[in-house]
C-alpha cells in the first residue's frame, strides 16, 4: 500500500513538472517570435533610412563640380589652341594698355574752360598778357597750351594770335588722337584671327575624313570644337575694345569741342583788349 501511493505521488510529481514545463515553453516560443519579427522590423527601417542616404551619395558623386567662369575661361582657352589664341590674346593686352594709357592722358588733359577763360581776363585786365602767359604756364590741359601760344603772339596782332591758335590746335588734336587708330587696327585683327582659325579648324576637320575614309562625329569634332573657340574669342576681344574705342573717342570730341569753343573766346578778349 506504501509502494503504491509512493508510486502515484511520485507520478503526480512527475506530471506536474512536465505540464509546468511545457506551459514554459509554449510561453517562451511566441517571446521569441514576437523578438525576431522586431528585429527584423529594425532592420528593414534601417535599410529604408539608409537608401536615400545611399542615394543621396551616388548622386552627389555623379554631380559634375561646378567651375568657376576663370576656370572654365582657362580651359575654353587651351582647348582653342595656343597658336591663333594666343595671338589674340596678345592683341587684347596691346589694346587694352594703349585704351587705359590713352583714358588717363585725356581725363588729365580735361579742363575747367570756363574758368580758364575767366582767369585769362582778369589777369590781362590787371597784369597784361604776362600775367595772363603766367596762368596758362601754370595750368594743365591742351587748352590752357593754345591760350599761351595765342597770347604770345597777341603784341604781333590779332590775326597772328588766330594763326597760332588755330596751328597749335591742330597740333594738340594731334596729341589727343595719338596711339587710337592701333585700338582700331586691334578691333578689326581680332575677329579676323578667330576667323582664320576657323578656316583653319574646317580645314583639319575635312583632313581627319579624308585620312579615314568615314563620316564619324568624333572625327570632324575636335576641329570644328578648335574653329569656334578661336571665333568667340575674336569677337569677345573686339567688343571689349570696341567699347573702350568709343569711350575714347567720345572723350576726344568733348575736349577738341571745349578748344574751339576757349579759342573762340581767347580771340574775342583779345579783340576787346586791342579797342
């Protein structure tokens, strides 16, 4: 009797830790599953918040640099050639030194007329042709120059007065206009050099489908590419000279305008001086 309830206490035991164990298990099967679909959750966020970064690189990678214009000038200018760009490189400086050497002369060479005119008179109706000599002598300028050519020959008389004005006019006018036909001869050189390399450049094209017998792009490119460059480059260097020409030009006319209009006046005071 002992045996047997030893053996069915035994038994219950048994049991018991066997469902125990199993109810174990049956609870730790899902908190493994539950796990790993999280992780696996984790993972496909990561590989979505990674993508457009990915993507994001590539196409950072496959954006071209930007360049700047003086870069991209440079490069434009090699790729034209060093023989017809180079010319016209030089004809740009040459015209470029001259434009400016001419501009400062001439603003230098501007002056106050008006005020001029009105300090010769007072200096000849208080200190003769002397005093009025003086202030020209110690004025800059082409016209303060006539004034004293015209008063140093104004005790010969009037008509003498108008001989030297009118000759150092011509010879001022002369100063003024000096070195600006080179602009212009700079302004037409420019774009028949670029032009000439464009000749050229058909030329080598039509040579390089000769030589291989078929009509391909990448044969007749590189020349063409070479004859355009060395034409932009032409005009570009005849505009920029074109419009320091004008300005110079422009500049020209008003001062030779302010000596015709101060050797008029010099002539009529003078005038007025003789009575």
């Amino acid at each position: 009797m002992r045996k047997l309830f030893f053996a069915l206490s035994f038994f219950g035991i048994l049991m018991t830790q066997t469902l125990t164990y199993a109810s174990t298990a049956n609870a730790n099967i899902p908190q493994d599953e539950t796990e790993q679909q999280e992780e696996a959750v984790t993972e496909e966020i990561q590989v979505v918040e990674e993508a457009p970064a990915a993507v994001v690189e590539e196409a950072s990678a496959e954006a071209p640099a930007e360049v700047s214009f003086t870069q991209e000038l440079k490069k434009r200018f090699i790729e034209g050639g060093p023989g017809f760009m180079g010319i016209v490189l030089i004809c740009l400086i040459l015209g470029l030194a001259i434009a400016i050497e001419r501009i400062i002369y001439l603003n230098l060479a501007t002056t106050n007329t008006q005020k001029l005119t009105s300090g010769v008179e007072e200096a000849l109706a208080s200190g003769g042709v002397e005093a009025a000599k003086e202030l020209c002598r110690d004025t800059k300028g082409p016209v303060a120059s006539i004034f004293y050519q015209g008063l140093d020959r104004a005790n010969e008389g009037v008509e003498s007065a108008e001989k030297a004005v009118v000759a150092y006019g011509g010879v001022q006018m002369g100063q003024l206009e000096k070195n600006v036909s080179w602009i212009s001869l700079f302004i037409a050189l420019a774009p028949m050099l670029g032009f000439m390399g464009t000749v050229i450049g058909m030329i080598q094209a039509f040579d390089k489908i000769e030589a291989a017998g078929d009509m391909q792009p990448s044969l007749v490119a590189g020349g063409i590419k070479v004859a355009l460059l060395t034409t932009v480059f032409g005009l570009i260097v005849a505009i920029i000279l074109q419009i320091f020409y004008n300005y110079i030009i422009a500049k020209i006319d008003s001062i030779v305008n302010d000596m015709e209009d101060a050797s008029i006046t010099l002539i009529d005071i003078l005038v007025a001086q003789k009575k």
